[in-house]
C-alpha cells in the first residue's frame, strides 16, 4: 500500500521502524509523499503541481481536477460495488431503521443535486445545510460536493441566532433544513427556529428545500420554501461535475475568541487524498467494512468520518439518530456494533465517560455480542487514562486515541498506525504533520517539558486554506504568533520517543505562585480516584498565589462521606503533581457543562467560579446544568464577587 506505514514487527525499536521511515518521508519530500498517496484518489486528470505556497496557503495538487462526490459513490458502483451497504440509518429516538446500496444512495443524492440546479445553485454557491441525523443530511452534503456547491453543515437544533450569524457570513443561495429534530423528550421546531434565523439576518437564501419529517409538519412559506419529497419526483438524477483540486468543498464553522465564528474552508482535492489516507492507514477501513463514528454530521469528526472518508473507502458508515445513554440505556453503542457487526467504533472519551457514569461496571456492554468489534478510536476531548482502560474492559479491545481539529480535518497525531502505545498520549504525528512544542519565546522545548503545540509549516493535505472571507483572521489565529508555525492554540509535550500528549488549550495552564501546572495533568490524577468519573479543573484568582486550581467532579452514584472523598481527591493530587498543585476546593455536580460534541467548557465554569461576565454558548448540551452549576459553585464560596452574564439566545 502506497504510503502506509508498517507496524508488524514485536520489539518496540521495529515497531517505530516502519513509521519513522514514512513520517521522514513525508516531511523531507512533502510533495513526493502526498503524490503516492493520491494515487489512491480517482482523478478526471491530474495536478500539474502538488504543492504550491501562496502567501501563507498551502494549495494540493493544483491543476488537478476530481469530483469528491464521485469518489465517494459512482466510483465504487462503475467497479461493480453498487449494491453494497453504504449507509445503516438507526434511530432509535424515532424507532426507524433504513438501509442504503451504494447505487440507492448514489441515486437520491443525484435527484438532491437537481434539486439544487433548477434552484439556480451554481458551482461555488454556497448552501447552508440545518439538519438532524437523518439520511436527508448526508445526502444533502453529497448533492453539494457532486455539483460544486460549498456546503455549510450546521449543528441542528443550534439557536436563531447562531444560525442566523453564519448564514450572514456564508451567504447561502439555498437552505436545506428538516421541519423537526428529535431529542430523547423532546421535539426540536428547527423550521421556527430557521424563519428566525432568516429573519434576524441581512442575507435572504432565495430557497429553502425542506424535509418533513412526520413527528412535526411544519408550514411553509409559498414564496420560498419548497417540499424536498415533491421536489424529488420531479427531476432526474444529474451527473458529477468536474472540480478544480482547489474548489472548496465546505465552510466549517467553529468557535473562535471573538463572538463571530471562523468558517474553516476545506479544499476538494487535498481532503480527499487525506480521507483516503486515513482510512488505510489509522483506522484501517477497506470496502465491506463497518464503520460507526458517534458523533453529528455537523461537526468535523462526522464529515470526514460519517460521510466522506467512510464512502470513499467504499465501506458501510452507521448515522446514528441518539445518544450514548437513554435511547434507551448504557448499551445503545453496543447494540449497534452487534446488529450491524460493527469493525471500527469512533467516539468522543466523553460519551463513554456518560456510559460509565450510568453503568460502572460495564454491564450493559457484556450483554452484547461485539466479536466483529475490532478497535475503539477517541477522540474531540483528551482521553485520561483512567477511561481508556475502562473502555478496554468493558470492550476487550484496544482503544486509540488520536488528536485534531476542525482545521485540520484529520489527526494531527494518533495510535493508530503504530502497535506500540502509552496511556495519556494521542500517539505519533501523522505524516505530513511536523509537530514542535516551543515556549513563549518560540525556542523548542526538551522532551517532557510544558509548551505549546504548533505544526511547522507546510500544512499536510485536507488542512484548512484559509478563513472564509477573512484572511486577515487567518493569519492573525493560526500564523502570526511564531514565524513559519501554525499555532494549534493547544498546549503540551512530546516524551523522547516522539509521543505527542495534548493537555488542552494553551489557556489551560496555571501559575500557581510561580509553577506552571497543567489543568490536564491535575484532572489526569483526580480521575485516578475510583469514585471520580469525570472532572474539570480551573484556575481561579488568588491573593496570596496569583492563581490556586479548582475541581469540579462528577461522581460515580454511590453514597461517599464528601469530606473523605474530597481528602481522598487531594491526597492523589499531591502525590502525582505536587503539594503546590493541592487544590483550593473541590465541587461536586451531576453534569458538566459541554457543548453538544462533548467538550467540557472549562472558561464557562472558570468566569463562573471568578465572577467574571460569561457568554452562554450556543453549542451547550444542556442549559439548566449552568444553574447547577451556580449552586454548588455558591455552596463552596464561589464567586467571590458579582457575576455578569451576557445574556444571549441559547
């Protein structure tokens, strides 16, 4: 296999033999490396350049022209896989199960792209895309990229005003949206919420193409809103067009330090080869496989991993419409690994850390056949070690961790590709990922030591190319920081064998009369305690020390004397960290505040516990937990003066 890197031997030397050969490769002879790789990739014809540096871009096979869409389904039904599984919708809020050929699919997706044609959508139009987890909203993603409309997926259920500030900044021709979403008590009105958005915004989409879903039928607006159903009878399928390599595929939104969010733009060539590469080489996806990434078509992980990468591995991808727990219990994930002999489960550590909380001993899991399971990737929130060895227990199977972003599309760094593992790392740089950690004076820092995580440029395929609209943006986030580095805005180290461990965000480091400690470190050893199934630890103001850490723990549903336990808590952090890490107070809550893709808002509860004035973000799972989360901050001194809230729409 063209590029991959080999891991088959059993001492730990030749275990790391294979990989560092590649990596060097690809770091040495980046344009060399990437251009095997894309021999994996159908191309109409191909680059004249596969790498060109434009003023801070980097641009993949530039010349090059290719179709993502027929990558990912025509290609695999011209070589006679047509009627191949590509999609398993189950949805187990709505009690639906439906299956997709390959050909099915391919053919639905076409109609969707006609659709949009006699609609007036033209290449490098954009349509902004406001779904649930149905098979509407894969297909719709797909009827983009076939035509070379630049897709904008937003979270469903995301509120008026979110929706409404990237539909001002796409400036979308068409909207496709659902007239409801499903939560487990709850329908979700997105075609109100949609009317809202469209009128709080200065840009009016000239359509909206809109499914009904049956739990919720919603009026429409006869001037603008068409029925995707009826409008589906009408057409026939159209063909793929042929795309410039560099033709974006979609804008990503994603939380920036400013209230306007950063639409990350991702480039048709250059994701696909990196899709490609991926698949064959970290989660070792071949067509025939199955593939169940638990995660949400509107964030990265579910397009490179629900959609794209899945099908252009011509392999079946799981859209699953729930949640980890509740629809109906702790064992939903493994229902599905057994009914749909699921081989590779992608997840956030976050979701089972929920499946723990509901069910400690893995009881749920031990109910199920999960013989075809092969492996467990995590990734979105960094994996203590602590869960990652209950998921190995409760599964019998070896969890990878791997590290990215929205900007990258892909792992910055995983286990996958090598055999050799260490608990709390994300693995090894991926190819064409030159990872460095330097201090704030831009000096590399010794293995082991504290700083910040940045890739030294040039960017590996599928990275983003630039901010939609905002180059200075771009530049002022991800460049200008250190000179010839992309700053990933994370902090870590790297240990003498090149494994990268991410500790959180470059903000997630405490100065603590002086040290520099790390909130992940200190999380790292409180999750060490056997009654503790999640925490979060921030740095709130001091006079003495400048700064002092505070916990706030999720505890497993057990009847715990809380002084004992809180002793208990402080003991381990002081052996593992140090008697300046003692933290200043430990609270204890039902649910961490986190966004919908599970990461834990630790600036949420760090203004909170300070007094400080705080947004309520759009992205929060659960609202209510805020209140919460006031209470048992109040009943342990916090805060110590007024708090602000900015009130916002949630």
């Amino acid at each position: 296999m063209q590029g991959a890197i080999k891991t088959q031997s059993t001492n730990k030397t030749s275990k790391l033999e294979g990989y560092e050969k590649e990596y060097l490769e690809s770091i040495k002879d980046p344009a060399g490396f990437w251009e095997k790789a894309a021999s994996r990739v159908h191309w109409y014809h191909k680059w004249d350049k596969a790498l060109e540096v434009v003023n801070g871009h980097y641009r993949w096979f530039v010349g090059g022209c290719m179709n993502t869409c027929y990558n990912a389904l025509d290609l695999h039904i011209e070589h006679g896989n047509g009627d191949k599984l590509a999609l398993i919708y189950d949805s187990p809020v709505t009690d639906t199960k439906k299956t997709f050929t390959y050909k099915e699919l391919r053919d639905r997706v076409s109609k969707t792209a006609n659709i949009l044609v006699n609609k007036g959508v033209n290449r490098g139009d954009r349509v902004v895309i406001y779904m649930p987890m149905i098979p509407e909203a894969v297909i719709a993603m797909l009827a983009c990229a076939r035509i070379g409309a630049v897709h904008s997926v937003v979270f469903g259920g995301f509120a008026a005003h979110e929706l409404a500030s990237r539909i001002e900044d796409a400036k979308p021709r068409v909207i496709i949206s659902a007239s409801c979403g499903i939560e487990v008590s709850r329908i979700i009105k997105y075609k109100i919420i949609l009317d809202e958005a469209i009128k709080q915004s200065s840009h009016k989409p000239t359509t909206c193409l809109i499914h009904q879903r049956p739990q919720d039928i919603c009026s429409m607006l006869p001037w603008r809103d068409v029925d995707w159903a009826e409008e589906e009878k009408k057409v026939k399928g159209v063909d793929c067009v042929p795309l410039d390599s560099l033709d974006p595929l979609y804008i990503l939104y994603t939380s920036g330090t400013t209230g306007k969010p950063k639409g990350v733009i991702r480039s048709n060539g250059g994701h696909s080869v990196a899709m490609k590469w991926s698949m064959d080489n970290i989660y070792k996806v071949k067509s025939g496989d199955v593939m169940f990434t638990a995660s949400d078509v509107g964030w990265v992980v579910g397009h490179s991993y629900i959609v794209y990468a899945t099908l252009m591995s011509g392999a079946t991808t799981v859209l699953y419409e729930g949640k980890p727990v509740k629809t109906p219990d702790p064992g939903a994930f493994f229902r599905v690994c057994e009914e749909y002999k699921v081989n590779v489960l992608f997840t956030a550590p976050t979701a089972f850390r929920a499946i723990r909380k509901e069910d400690p001993e893995g009881s749920f899991a031990k109910k199920y056949n999960l013989e075809s399971l092969r492996e467990v990737f995590v990734a979105g929130e960094r994996c203590d070690t602590d869960t990652l060895s209950w998921i190995e227990k409760i599964t019998g199977k070896k969890v990878f961790d791997n590290y990215w972003q929205t900007e990258t599309g892909w792992p910055i760094a995983s286990n996958g590709v090598v055999t050799l593992m260490k608990p709390g790392s994300a693995g090894v740089a991926m190819p064409g990922f030159n990872v460095k950690v330097l201090d704030e004076e831009g000096k590399e820092c010794e293995s082991g030591t504290q700083g910040n995580l940045v890739l030294k440029l040039p960017l590996p395929p599928a990275c983003l190319m630039g901010i939609w609209e905002d180059e200075e943006r771009y530049k002022k986030s991800y460049l200008d920081h250190y000179k010839g580095y992309y700053l990933t805005g994370d902090s870590g180290y790297k240990d003498k064998d090149g494994y990268i461990f991410a500790m959180g965000r470059m903000d997630g480091v405490l100065n603590v009369a002086g040290h520099r400690l790390s909130t992940g470190a200190i999380e790292e050893a409180i999750l060490k305690h056997p009654d503790i199934v999640e925490c979060a630890v921030v740095g709130v103001d001091d006079t003495l020390k400048g700064e002092v850490p505070l916990a706030v723990c999720v505890m497993k549903q057990v009847e715990r004397d809380l002084d004992s336990l809180k002793q208990g808590i402080n003991t381990l952090v002081r052996e593992e960290i140090g008697a300046i890490a003692t933290l200043s107070a430990i609270a204890f809550i039902n649910v961490l505040p986190k966004t919908r893709s599970g990461k834990i808002l630790r600036n949420l509860i760090a203004n909170i516990a300070c007094g400080k004035e705080y947004d309520v973000p759009s992205t929060i799972e659960d609202v209510s937990v805020i209140d919460n989360l006031k209470e048992v901050l109040k009943d342990i001194g916090f805060p110590r003066t007024k708090t602000k809230t900015n009130k916002k729409e949630h």
